[in-house]
C-alpha cells in the first residue's frame, strides 16, 4: 500500500515540467498574456491538490472511481499502464490548472446559494444580516468612524456605547457589553467572577457546541473549577445548595440547545437559582446559547425563554450569541447588572476578546431594527416565518422549469426544514422540496456538480434523492439554480 502510494506520488511532474508543458497551450494564453506567475500559482495548487488526494484518506487520483483504483491497484505493473496513468494525470492537471484560473474569483471566501433548508447553518456563516444593515457594515468599512470617539466631547469614547442603550431597551437590563463570541462571553464572565473558585453546573447543562466549545473546558480556561450537581435527568435546589461552600464563585445555567432531556426529568429554573444566589450572596449567570428577543411561540414554535424573561429572572448576568436567532453578525453580548458588567470591563481579557468595528456596525443595525419593531423581517425570522404555500410554490416553479430536463426527473416533495445553529433542535419545519434524482451519474456526483460551480450551491441529500428547499434560498436565487443544472448532463 505505501509502495504504491509512493510509486504514485514519483509519476507526478515538479512544478516548471508542468509550467513547461502548459504555457504554450492555447487555452492558457489569455491568463500568461497579462499575468505569467498566476498559471504558475494555479499548477502549484493543482499539484498540491493531487497530492492531497494520494496522501488522504482512499489515496487514490483524483479522477479515478473506486473501481477503477482497484483496477489500477491490479494492474499497474508495467510501462504500458504507467504511460496510460500518466495520459490522464496531464489530462486532469489541464483541466484543474484551468478550472482554477478561470473560476470566477481567486479569492477563497465566496459567497454560495444555501439550498439546505437550514437556516443558521453553522458552515456557512449561520445568520444572514437584513440587507439594510449589511449596507451599513459596508458604509462603515470604507470610512472613518467614532467608533471610539466621543463627538460631544471631543474626548475618547468607548466602543460599546453604541450599543449598550439599545441592548438595554430590548432586554430591560442595568447595563450590557459585547465581545467576540458567546463562547468569548463565557469565558470572559467565568475568569472575571469565578477565577480561582469552583462554579456550581448542573449534570443535565454540561453542554458542548459545535466546533469544540465545552462548558467544562471553557471553565477551566477561565481558571474556574466545575462543580457537577445532580443527575444527567434531573437537578434540584437543594443539590445546588449542598454543593455550595467557602470555594464557591458562582452559579451558572445554560441552556441546553442542541440537545433535549425528555421523560423523567427536573431542571431548577433561572427563579429559583437568583433566589438561592441571593441567600448565599453569589452571582447567578446564564448562558442562553442563542437566546431571542421574539417569541418562536407565535409561529408554532415550542416554548424557549426570551432574552427578556432571563433578564427579568434577575441573574447577575446572561449571555448569548449575535448570529443565532438574534440574526445579526458573529458576537457575544452580556447583559445583566451594572455592577457586574463593570467588573468584566476592566479585565484585561476584555481587550483581547473584543468585537471590532465592522461587527459592532452590524449589531447595531440588528438591534435598530428590533428597537424599531421590525426584528420580523431579518432574514433568519422571515425565514423561519416562511408560510408552506409559498415554499410549495418556490418548489413547484423550480421543478416545472426542471421538467423536460433531459438527465434529471425532478419532484415536488413535502419534507422539512431545520433551524440549525442548535437552536430548536428538535423541530422539524414543514417545508416542501424540489427533490432531484440524476438519470445519469449518482446523487452525489449531482451534489457535488452543484456544489463545485462557479456560484457553489449547497443541496441536501435524502435517500436516492438531491433535495433543494425553497426556505434559505434569496430572490434570484432559483434561476441561478436552474441555469446551473441545465449544464448537468
Ligand atoms: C452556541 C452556543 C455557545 C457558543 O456561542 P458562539 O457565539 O458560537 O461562540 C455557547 N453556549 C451555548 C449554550 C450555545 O448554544
């Protein structure tokens, strides 16, 4: 196996072999006329891509199907398959030379059509600003700002006056403060309150979110030390009063939200904890995860806490992220009583967690748009609000101009639609699909067809079906798809 790994990775050329070859190849023309070194840069990554692949995991080419690696395995003994190995390996570098120098940008970060259905899809940036308040991000990117400057005065301000008024209009808290993320959030509260001491957790809230964020490791990060309390299904009062003694620094809630404990269960609630604080004398805190200012119930959704009621509840602090429900830009907000939101402002941690400028721009256009009434029409609330007649209609329109597609059969679907970004993670949005199966090819030569072109579009695979959900899908967003697909064959 390492032999033939290492036979394959001699058989492939040195980076001026290929320039070589290529340069003088008319379709590479128009790129070396003004700009020789980025064919060169395309060959370096189409090299490294190939070795990438021999390196990973099948350690097969790139183009070869499993059963065509297994006939190579058998095969591949003497010159006359190693002349045909190499045919296609330059047939293939042609090709991926050129596919990179012609995509549409040589930046990486691109933007993609979300076909998923998911809403706050945490691989593909979760919440999506309103438009509105993306032009403000925008604005403020190109200008000057007084993002630290105190315009009455003339003196220096602080960054988090823009926003700390409207976060306290919206939730009815003392006094609020922003940094990076929620997990930022987390951290920073526990080495500011609880460093040195032990925090008090239920067993039931030990939480970990996506991409390695775990309430004990966050803990200990912040120098704090766990104290667990009660059963994985159920924690009552009195085992957070037992649990507290001389060492204790604070309570801590988090809201379990990617996950539910059903059946026989208790969890005490963020009351009863502020009570219990109250007598002991120690700060109360809740991490809300993504936490809301507008009631899911009236769309049909379960019951959550709205950010409001949390702060009502009295905890000392509660903290939560930008873009999950809240539908602005990556951020941490923390809001709660004066006294406590200073005590984080002057830890050191504070100006290596903070938010910067471009965030705080698109968190303040968020927050006017709730202040002024119109948190509905964000685009992750509009699309969690999008009524099933029309996502049937959005289905029925991209089927029907799918219908006489000569290598696809495509099919209007019920199906559903999740919220992502661990928000109601239980919760299944009825939806309907324009599900695709491919006359030739398999669904996941169809996926990746969609997701690889110039403008990738992300799709969801069920079964023998490529489903495409009308829900997460923007104005023109269709005919982008449509045009896309008519190239499949
Ligand atoms: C999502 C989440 C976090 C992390 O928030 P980020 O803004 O992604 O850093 C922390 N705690 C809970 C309970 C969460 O759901």
């Amino acid at each position: 196996m390492a032999d033939q790994k290492n036979r394959r990775l001699r058989i492939i050329p040195p980076v001026h072999e290929v320039v070589s070859a290529l340069e003088h190849g008319e379709e590479f023309r128009p790129f070396l006329a003004n700009d020789g070194p980025r064919l060169t840069l395309a060959i370096r990554q189409a090299l490294q891509e190939l070795r990438d692949h021999l390196l990973g995991e099948e350690g097969a080419w790139p183009w070869a199907s499993p059963a065509d690696a297994e006939r190579e395995a058998a095969v591949m003994t003497g010159d006359a398959e190693e002349a045909e190995v190499e045919a296609r390996l330059w047939g293939w570098l042609r090709e991926e030379v050129l596919r990179i120098l012609t995509s549409r940008s040589a930046v990486s970060l691109r933007h993609i059509i979300n076909a998923t259905g998911v809403i706050l899809h945490t691989n593909c940036g979760r919440a999506l600003l309103a438009p509105e308040v993306a032009d403000f991000v925008a604005a403020q990117a190109g200008h000057y700002s007084n993002l630290e400057l105190n315009l009455e005065s003339g003196e220096r301000g602080s960054r988090y006056v823009h926003v700390e008024k409207l976060l306290c209009a919206l939730t009815g808290a003392e006094a609020a403060m922003v940094v990076n993320n929620n997990a930022a959030a987390v951290l920073l509260i526990m080495n500011t309150l609880a460093a040195g001491g032990e925090v008090v957790v239920s067993r039931g809230e030990l939480v970990e979110v996506g991409g390695s964020f775990r309430i004990p490791e966050v803990l200990k990060a912040g120098g704090a030390r766990l104290v667990e309390v009660g059963a994985t299904n159920k924690t009552w009062l009195r085992d957070y009063e037992q649990a507290i003694g001389s060492q204790t620094a604070l309570l801590l809630k988090v809201h379990t939200s990617n996950y539910r404990i059903e059946g026989f269960t208790h969890a005490v609630s963020a009351r009863e904890l502020v009570e219990l604080g109250a007598r002991q004398g120690l700060p109360v805190v809740e991490d809300l995860g993504s936490g809301s200012f507008l009631d899911g119930s009236q769309l049909g959704l379960p019951p959550e806490p709205t950010i409001g009621q949390s702060v009502e509840a009295g905890l000392s602090l509660v903290s939560f992220s930008g873009d999950k429900l809240l539908g602005g830009p990556q951020a941490g907000i923390i809001v709660g009583k004066k006294e406590y939101v200073e005590r984080l402002r002057s830890n050191q941690l504070t100006r290596a967690l903070r938010i910067d400028k471009l965030t705080l721009a698109g968190l303040e256009g968020t927050l006017h748009m709730y202040a002024e009434g119109r948190g509905p029409d964000l685009p992750v609330w509009h699309m969690l609000a999008a009524p099933p007649a029309l996502l049937r209609e959005k289905a029925e329109r991209l089927c029907s101009a799918l219908s006489d597609h000569p290598k696809l059969q495509a099919e209007v679907q019920e199906g559903f639609s999740q919220v992502g970004g661990g928000a109601w993670p239980t919760v299944n949005l009825p939806t309907w699909v324009c599900a695709l199966r491919p006359q030739s090819g398999s669904v996941n030569d169809l996926e990746e067809f969609l997701r690889r072109g110039s403008l990738p579009i992300l799709a969801r695979i069920q079964k023998d079906r490529v489903l495409l959900d009308g829900r997460t899908l923007l104005t023109g967003e269709e005919e982008e798809i449509i045009r896309r697909l008519a190239d499949w064959c």
